[in-house]
C-alpha cells in the first residue's frame, strides 16, 4: 500500500503529459472578434478596389471544433471540397502540394479561399498542426522526399446565401493583391513555424493521440497488476 500512493502519482502525471500534448487550444472571444473585423475590412477593401460585392463573415464555433479535430496531415493530403481551408503558416513544399489538388485549378489560387465573395462564414484553428515527409507513392518524383509544415488553419464556407463560383470574379480576385494569410495566424496567435512550440518529428494531429492514450492504459494496467 505504501507504494500505491506514488504509483497513481506517477499515473497522474503521465495523464497530465498526455491531455496536453494532445490539448485543443480554441480561439478566445476577442481572438474570434479581432480576427472577424479584420478580415472582414480587408474583404470590403478589395470588394472595392475590384467592383464586386462581397458577403460580411460571421464566426462559426461548430466549425472550429470539426476544424481542430481533423487529422491535419490527412486533410493535407486529400483536400476537401466540403471544407474549404487554408494553412495560415506554411512552408514552400506545402504550397505546391495544396496547388495540386485544388478543385478550382485554372480559375483561382487556394490561398485565396478567404477573399471568395460568396463565402460568409470562417473558423479557425491553433490546433491545426502538421509535420511530414511525402512519400515517393505521393504527388510525383519532383515533391518526394520533401517536409511538409504548415501550422494553423482557417477554413471559409457559404450559409447564408445561395450565390455560385463565378469565374469572372475569380479572375478578378486571382489578380487582386491580398495580404498574407501570416496576417490572421498573427492575430489569433498561432507560433511560427520552427518555434519550440509547433517543432515535432512526426505527424501531428488529433489522429496520432490514439497512441498516447494507448501508452495510458497501458501504466494504468501496469500500476493495477503490480499493486
């Protein structure tokens, strides 16, 4: 008995460890409100500037809870038409790996999701994290072997209206000069890519905390068969 008490100490803390490596960090109120108004002013701002009306955003949280939950890696990988997002910090690799599938190629640049005119809702994410060597079965000789890194992500959707992708507009838009999306990842906070905070060797994402919670039960059975 005199050693259970240290043991469950011992548990405790490796559960400590576990829920934070794997702790979603939403966005605060004020992080949400300061991201809303400036997004939306730089929207209204080349609305403009290009003649085309654009739809006021509003913050969805049910989007940024599906946002932070994804397998980043994977959602890299395979894209989504259903969820519209981008990185907010990336290196190069990532970029031309996101160009490849982008189901809108020939007619609009994926970084520029956020300035779609018909888009009225955005989330983000902190938790949006991903670290991965592509392998040579995936997108060609010329990205084999190369890091992918992204950190953050916003994703954009329509709700509340019924309007289309208009290609005129998209040109238009393709054209126009849009700030960085390093822009948003500043305002909501989210740590530059190589920063002690985001660095990792392997995959990162809501997926690989299947195994920290293996690693858990497993000194859980261990404190109860010795105990």
């Amino acid at each position: 008995m005199k050693l259970l008490i240290p043991a469950l100490l011992v548990l405790y803390h490796a559960c400590l460890v576990v829920c934070d490596n794997h702790k979603i960090q939403t966005l605060s109120q004020d992080e949400r409100q300061k991201l809303l108004d400036a997004l939306n002013k730089d929207r209204q701002e080349i609305a403009k500037k290009i003649g085309i009306e654009f739809e006021t955003m509003e913050y969805d949280m049910t989007c940024e809870h599906n946002l932070s939950e994804l397998d980043a890696c994977e959602h890299i990988q395979i894209g989504g038409k259903e969820m519209l997002f981008i990185p907010l910090r990336s290196n190069d690799v990532t970029s031309e790996y996101i160009h490849e599938w982008n189901p809108y190629v020939g007619n609009d640049n994926p970084y520029n999701v956020l300035f779609w005119p018909s888009r009225d809702t955005i989330c983000c994410s902190k938790s949006f994290k991903c670290s991965k060597k592509i392998p040579k079965t995936e997108r060609g000789p010329q990205l084999a072997g190369k890091q992918i890194e992204a950190r953050g992500a916003c994703a954009s959707t329509r709700k509340r209206n019924n309007r289309g992708f208009v290609t005129d507009e998209h040109n238009k838009i393709k054209n126009a000069t849009i700030p960085p999306t390093s822009k948003y990842a500043d305002i909501i906070g989210v740590p530059a890519i190589g920063d002690a905070a985001t660095s990792g060797d392997s995959i990162e994402g809501p997926a690989s905390s299947s195994g920290n919670k293996m690693n858990l039960i497993i000194i859980f059975f261990m404190v109860i068969t010795f105990f």
